[in-house]
C-alpha cells in the first residue's frame, strides 16, 4: 500500500467491538490476540489526522445472545468507548441488527455521501462476519475499501455437513475472497497508520 492511496476524508469503520465478544463461552475459540491492540491503534491515527471515524454497534436480535440491547455485552468495549468523541474530524455512531453497517441507522452510506467519502477501511469484529459484509457490500456500491485484517479477528465456526473451520482458516478465507473477488485490498495496521501520518 502506497501512502498516496490514502485520501484525507478515508474512513476508518470500527464495527462491533463490544464487550459481549469477551464470552469465549458463548463464541468458542478466537484468532488474532492483537487485533484490539491494532484496533486502537488505528483509531488514534485516524483521530490524530482529523479523518473521519465510524463507530458501529450490533444490537443483536438473537435469542441468548451476548450482543442484546440490555445486556452488558451490548456495550463497546472500553477501549473504544474511551475514545469517542475524541478525534479532530467527523464521527458517526451507526446502530445495527443485520450483519452489513450499511443497512444500520442513521443510514452509512447517505453519511458518506454528504461527507465526500469514497474510500473506506474496516477493522472490528468478527472478520467473517459484520466486517467482511460491510466490506463486500461497499465494494458493491463503489467504494474502495481497505480491509485490515490484523485488526479484526473471528471464532472457529461449523456449517453444513459438520465441516468445521477455525478462526484462522476463516480469517484467510475472509481476506482470498475479498482481495481476489475485488471486493477490497487487504491491508496491514502497520501500513495505515503509516499512510495516516503522510
């Protein structure tokens, strides 16, 4: 990634980094120890350069589930919340209950058009799930979209037929799909941070 590929107005889309991710019970095991690390990260550089930032929250209409409006797993995690409300440049908070922040309200994508944004990264929860939608979605709808991978992470998940895949077979199969389908480039913390600082 060249830092000129980084426009001043790109987003940075932090989606679902909520408490209720924190039940290894509930989800099972998880990849990518340092994704909260690399979430924070890019959140300050974002701040710092005055971009804009997109807070998402999944107010999950499952049964049982962590996410639930009214229960503490709803809640951003305190990294995140912390943060809020603290950048230089434009903020939004979008609520959802589908998995793409597109179809959240207030509506993302008039947001970004009244903002002038073409250009957008995701980092957040889960990598195959929320993150990649809103990612193949925005591919879909012209965006261009950085996907930094180390900043999300997922759970081991079984399907159909009893076949299962763990966390980083997932996460891989995520970023082939994207990259290689044309939805988004796959990205590294590492490289937006240093693209935010150009």
């Amino acid at each position: 990634m060249d830092k000129r590929e980084l426009h001043s107005n790109t987003a940075l889309v932090v989606i679902d980094v909520q408490k209720g991710f924190d039940e290894a019970e509930y989800w099972g095991p998880r990849d990518n120890p340092d994704a909260e690390e690399n979430i924070a990260a890019l959140i300050d550089a974002w701040q710092t350069s005055g971009r804009p930032v997109v807070f998402v929250r999944h107010d999950s209409l499952t049964a049982g589930s962590p996410l639930r409006p009214g229960q503490a797993g709803n809640d951003l995690k305190d990294f995140v919340e912390e943060r809020r409300g603290k950048g230089a440049g434009p903020e939004l908070f979008v609520t959802k209950t589908v998995n793409s922040a597109f179809y959240g309200t207030p509506d993302l994508r008039e947001w970004f058009d009244a903002e002038g944004i073409r250009q957008f990264v995701v980092a957040g929860i889960q990598t195959n799930m929320c993150a990649e939608t809103t990612a193949r979605m925005g591919g879909n709808l012209g965006y261009e979209v950085l996907f930094a991978l180390d900043a999300t992470h997922t759970f081991d998940l079984t399907g159909p037929y009893g076949w299962r895949l763990s966390a980083e077979e997932l996460a891989r199969a995520t970023a082939v799909t994207l990259q290689g389908g044309g939805f988004a480039e796959v990205v590294t913390t590492a490289e937006l941070t240093a693209a935010a600082k150009g």
